[in-house]
C-alpha cells in the first residue's frame, strides 16, 4: 500500500536550473539540454507511471515545439533524451510509441511531423535499435517527408465512375484551389469526418459557387464496395478510385482515413494531412 502511494504521488523529476541564469530563454535553454538528467529510464515502474513518464514528455514536446528554441538546441535536446532512453529496452518501446503517438497521429494536438522527423533521424542512427524497427522507422520518415507544404503533391493515376482515366496533375483547380480526399467508406473512423463533409454548407455553397474543386479519391480495392457508396457523396465532387495505387505505392501517408490535402492550381501543398476544421477555415476565407 505505501508503494503504491509513493508510485501515484511520483512526480516528474525536472532538473535543478542554476540561479546564476536568470534570462527566461537561459533557464529555458538549460532546462532542455538537462530535461531527462534525473529521470531513471531503467526503473520500469517509473516508465509505467503514465502520470510522470508520459506528462512529462507532453510538457516536455509543448516546450520543443513551442517555436522559441533553434533547430541545433532542439536536436540537442532530443539527442539528450534518446541517449537516456534507448539503452534501456522497456523504456525505448515505451517512448517509441509514444513519441508516434503525440507527434505522428493527426488527431493528437501535439502533432507535429517536422519534429517528428527530427525523433526519427536521431533513432535511426542508434545502435540500439534493431534492423526491423529501424526498417519501420525509415518508412515513416520516408512518407513524412512525401508531400509536405511548399511541394508539389505526388502526381498519380485514377479512373471515374465511367471508366475514363484521369491523373491529379489533369484534375482542374476551380479558383486555383483543390481539396484531395482519399476515403474509405468501409472505415469506421473516417465516416464522421466524411459525413460531417458531406452536410456542411459551407463547402457545399463553395463547390456550387466555383471556390473550389473537391476530388475523393477511393484508395481501396473493392470496386463493387465503391459503386455502391457513389451517391452517397455530393454531385459537385469529382470521384474517382486509384485502384490501390496511392496505398501499395505508399505514395501518400494514410494513416488516418481521411486523409485531407489542401492544392492550389499547380497541385503545390497547402495544407497537408490536415483536420477538417483546418480546411473549412481555408474554405471559409476563400
């Protein structure tokens, strides 16, 4: 009983900053260059301790991501913590994962897939990690990397309801925008997104209006499945299905269905993998 009590009042172990720094962006600086000094990655009661391990790597990303620090002290700092971390087998599956799972999944509100890559560089390069996991790694950092804002979206092939053939750099941009939409109708996570898509007025007024052009794309290989969920979407959306070649070229990261790409005319990224709510304010500002 008093182990357990000592285990759920544990707390975060932050470094000590020496009170000769007394500017913010020192204490800060230091305090990010020593974050996991005092943390023990080979007690697994601690690791376990989701109250201390993973609060304080959510205070600990907030910070890293906050914009204050430079690019070398944040690869300082990340290099910092995963000499601590993948010495130690339970802690470095532990904090694998969790890193995936604030920084990686979109839904997360630390997602943040630049510092991300930054995570995965550093572990790639670690002797501790096998081939296997290594092999994983590089293919997220590989996708990550695909399709980012500022570049131009992956050009790839796919068929209408007719049969007809069309490619995303032929697809026309009505008022120089786009929002590409791979979809799963068969994806329980993703059918609220689209039915919230679906109903909103706001996007439908901009199809109507010529504000945009919206193309769904089906990325799965039930073409039967397609057919019959055509009229579920509106008749001002342009839908085709790839065939499967976006998922078995691991042209796009779908890790999340679905998955939304903001275009302009030139099929440059805009917005990448973004929330819904974030394309309907682009929408809205049209």
């Amino acid at each position: 009983m008093e182990q357990s009590q000592t285990v759920s009042e544990a707390k975060f172990p932050f470094p000590e900053i020496p009170t000769m720094l007394t500017q913010p962006e020192e204490r800060k600086a230091y305090l990010m260059a020593h974050y996991w000094d005092n943390f023990n990655f080979a007690d697994t009661v601690l690791v376990n301790n989701r109250n201390v391990s993973e609060q304080g790597a959510a205070n600990y990303l907030a910070i890293l991501a906050d914009g204050t620090l430079s690019e070398a002290q944040v690869k300082g700092s990340l290099d910092g913590f995963c000499k601590g971390m993948e010495v130690q087998e339970h802690a470095r599956k532990v904090f694998l994962q969790m890193m995936e799972d604030y920084l990686y999944n979109p839904n997360s509100p630390f997602h943040n897939e630049a510092l991300y890559a930054l995570f995965l560089e550093r572990m790639l390069k670690s002797e501790y990690v096998d081939e296997a996991r290594k092999s994983s790694l590089k293919f997220s950092l590989d996708l990550i990397s695909r399709n980012c804002p500022g570049k131009r979206a992956t050009d790839f092939v796919y068929f209408l309801p007719d049969g007809s053939k069309r490619s995303l750099a032929q697809t026309r941009a009505k008022n120089n925008r786009l929002l590409l939409v791979f979809y799963d109708p068969e994806c329980p996570s993703c059918h609220e997104t689209m039915q919230e898509m679906v109903a909103d007025g706001l996007l439908a007024e901009a199809v109507k209006a010529g504000k945009l052009t919206v193309l769904a794309v089906y990325t799965e290989g039930n073409q039967e499945v397609w057919k019959r969920t055509l009229s579920d979407l509106p008749q001002g959306w342009t839908v085709g299905s790839d065939h499967e070649t976006v998922k078995q070229g691991a042209l796009y990261d779908l890790k999340a269905m679905p998955s939304l790409y903001l275009l302009d005319g030139s099929k440059k990224v805009l917005l990448k993998d973004a929330p819904y709510a974030k394309i309907r304010e682009e929408i809205a500002a049209l």
